[in-house]
C-alpha cells in the first residue's frame, strides 16, 4: 500500500508531468485564464489519461511486444489516444447531453496533449503493471490538474494586476509558470527517502 | 491600489461562469443558443496549427452544444445574449462525469489485484468497473439535470462588440 501511495505522490509532485517533466505546456498556456476552464480540462485530462494507461498497456502488452513492433509504438499510442478522445466525447454525450454541453469543448484539445502520449510511453518503458500502470497515471494527472488550477488561479489575480505593458499576457505568465517550477524543485528526491 | 481599496465588487454574491450565444431558433417560449466561440479553443495565437481542428470543425463542435433557455425575455433570432452557469456547476459535471467512473474502475481493479493478482483478471474487472461507474455517473447527471444544476440561465443580451474576453 506504501509503495502505491509513494508512486502516486512521485508522480504528481515530484515528477511533475508540467514543471518536472515540462509537457502539456500547450494546455497549462491555454486553458488557464479561468480557473472554471482549468477544472474542466483537469478532470478531462484525468479520465483520458487513465484510460489510454489501460488502453495503451494493454496494446504492448498483448500487441506489440509479442509480435516484435515495437517500431509502432508512437503511431499505435497517437492512435489509442485519438480514438480515446473520441470514445470519452461520445460515452459523456451519451451519459448525459447537459454534461457534454458543458465539458465537451475540453476533449478534443486532449488529442494534442502530449502529456497523455508522454505518460503512456513512460508507463511502457517503466514496465509496470497494470494497476502501478492505472496508478501512475492518475498520479500524473492529478498533478497535471493541480498545477492547473494553480496556475489559473495566479493568472485570474495577475490580471487585475497592474504589469508594465512589456510584460503584460503571456511574459508575466511564463514567469509566474518558471517560479512555479522553482517551488516544485523543492519535491525533488523526496520519492526516493 | 486604490483600484482595489474602492472596488465595489460583491464577493458573496454567487460566482457566475459566463458566456455569449447566439439565438438560432424560437420555438414558442422556449429559445435555441449556440455559444460562440470562447476564449479557450481555437482563438488563440496558434489557432491556425493546432491540431485539434482536424477532429472536427469549431462551427460544427459549437452547432454541437446547442443548448435552449426560457424565452421569458422575448428574444429574436440572431440576437446575442449573455448566459451563465453557477460557478460550481462545472465542479459538480466534472465529477458526475469523470470521477465516479474513475473511481470504480480504481476500486474494481484494486479489489481485482488483491484478490487474485494477475494483470488479465485485473484489466478486464477495470472494464467493468468502468462500465458500471458510467451507469452511475448517468444517474447522477440525470439528477443533477432534474434539479434544475445543469441549465444555463439567461443574464442579458449582449453589449454590441462584446465578446467573452471583454
């Protein structure tokens, strides 16, 4: 149980898949002038992710290694995701039309999110199981998510900020995003004690 | 500073997510929107390489997410108004959609692992975890669409020129 928490906790603040492992930053930039928009793409991320973990495990696992390809791993996993993307916008229309009017506008810029493709072929060259798979995922996801919803947050206060004109937008944010990074260097080594 | 010693912003007052939509169609009293673009998706500087566009066109993703409100206001087709949605309704979906289904497949395939500890049985009670955790968030979502959570609320018709960012 201590090793699953242990990985979950790695994964979400000391391998931050945004300030440690730098990906995502399309979304982080993105999606992060409200903080509603941040939540929503939080959540969606999480759900993708996890479920291209599965998805894509579950490909190497009984595909590609077996049969030697190896050399398809990117393509198949840009094709697990896509297809996962699809299938999540699909599955929330149909669980509920209102959700979909609500969150819908996050999944498709999942597919281009290569978060989701970099923890997925993470996951394969860790050689995990499936549930240390599942779990890293979700770890990574969350932290993903909370990075976001920080970041919105410091971006919904710097812009009532008064910023010299040359900084102002995306400048300041990046700044903010670096010190961010700094903060979280603080997590470094804490996995390994 | 003396900007934020002056404000006169209500901080108790509920919190409103907004957004612009067009009117497209009346059907008695009842009216059709379609949001206009937002600020999020395919506005931004690189809007014109991203690759999100090939899953579907934005006008097609938006015609997608029509949605209806009480015309209480007598509204008119192709004018603009201004809607919103409770700032923790979006919380409140989140979680109807994507964690309840998260969270079973976790506890199915945890319970699977435990249980009998091979990767095949503990995919396959993963699936089904998921699949019951959708029949879940269904039942959730419908609630939450009875009380009345989900619907977005007419606030007023849009300032000519006014765009989400404004």
């Amino acid at each position: 149980m201590k090793e699953y928490i242990l990985l979950m906790f790695s994964a979400a603040l000391v391998n931050n898949v945004i300030l440690g492992r730098f990906l995502g930053l399309c979304p982080t930039m993105g999606v992060t002038t409200r903080l509603d928009a941040a939540v929503g793409m939080g959540m969606a991320t999480t759900f993708v992710m996890t479920v291209a973990a599965i998805a894509g495990w579950t490909a190497n696992t009984f595909l590609l290694t077996p049969f030697d390809l190896g050399y398809l791993r990117t393509i198949t996993f840009i094709l697990i995701i896509a297809s996962t993307v699809q299938f999540t916008e699909l599955v929330v229309k149909k669980v509920s039309p209102s959700l979909f009017q609500l969150l819908g506008i996050y999944l498709p810029l999942i597919t281009t999110n290569c978060a989701v493709l970099g923890i997925a072929l993470l996951l394969v060259d860790a050689k995990m199981s499936i549930l240390t798979s599942v779990l890293f995922a979700i770890g990574s996801a969350m932290g993903f998510s909370l990075v976001l919803v920080m970041f919105a947050g410091l971006r919904e206060r710097l812009a009532v900020m008064d910023v010299p004109r040359l900084f102002a937008g995306p400048p300041i944010a990046f700044i903010v995003v670096s010190l961010l990074a700094l903060a979280f260097m603080g997590f470094s080594g804490m996995g390994a004690s | 500073m003396d900007e934020f010693a002056h404000s006169t912003q209500d901080f108790s007052a509920p919190a409103m997510v907004e957004g612009i939509a067009q009117v497209v169609k009346i059907e008695g009293k009842t009216a059709w929107l379609v949001p206009e673009q937002g600020s999020s998706c395919g506005s931004c500087a690189s809007a014109s390489a991203c690759g999100s566009k090939g899953v579907g066109t934005t006008a097609s993703r938006l015609e997608n997410r029509r949605f209806r409100i009480n015309n209480d206001a007598n509204l008119a087709v192709g004018e603009r108004v201004v809607f919103g949605i409770r700032d923790n309704v979006l919380l409140k979906a989140s979680i109807a959609a994507y964690a309840i289904p998260l969270a079973s497949l976790l506890l199915a395939g945890s319970l699977a692992q435990w249980k009998f500890g091979s990767d095949l049985i503990t995919m396959g009670a993963m699936i089904a975890g998921l699949v019951i955790g959708l029949g879940v968030s269904r039942l959730e979502a419908r609630r939450l669409y009875t009380r009345g959570d989900l619907a977005p609320l007419f606030l007023r018709r849009a300032r000519p020129g006014e765009t989400c960012s404004s």
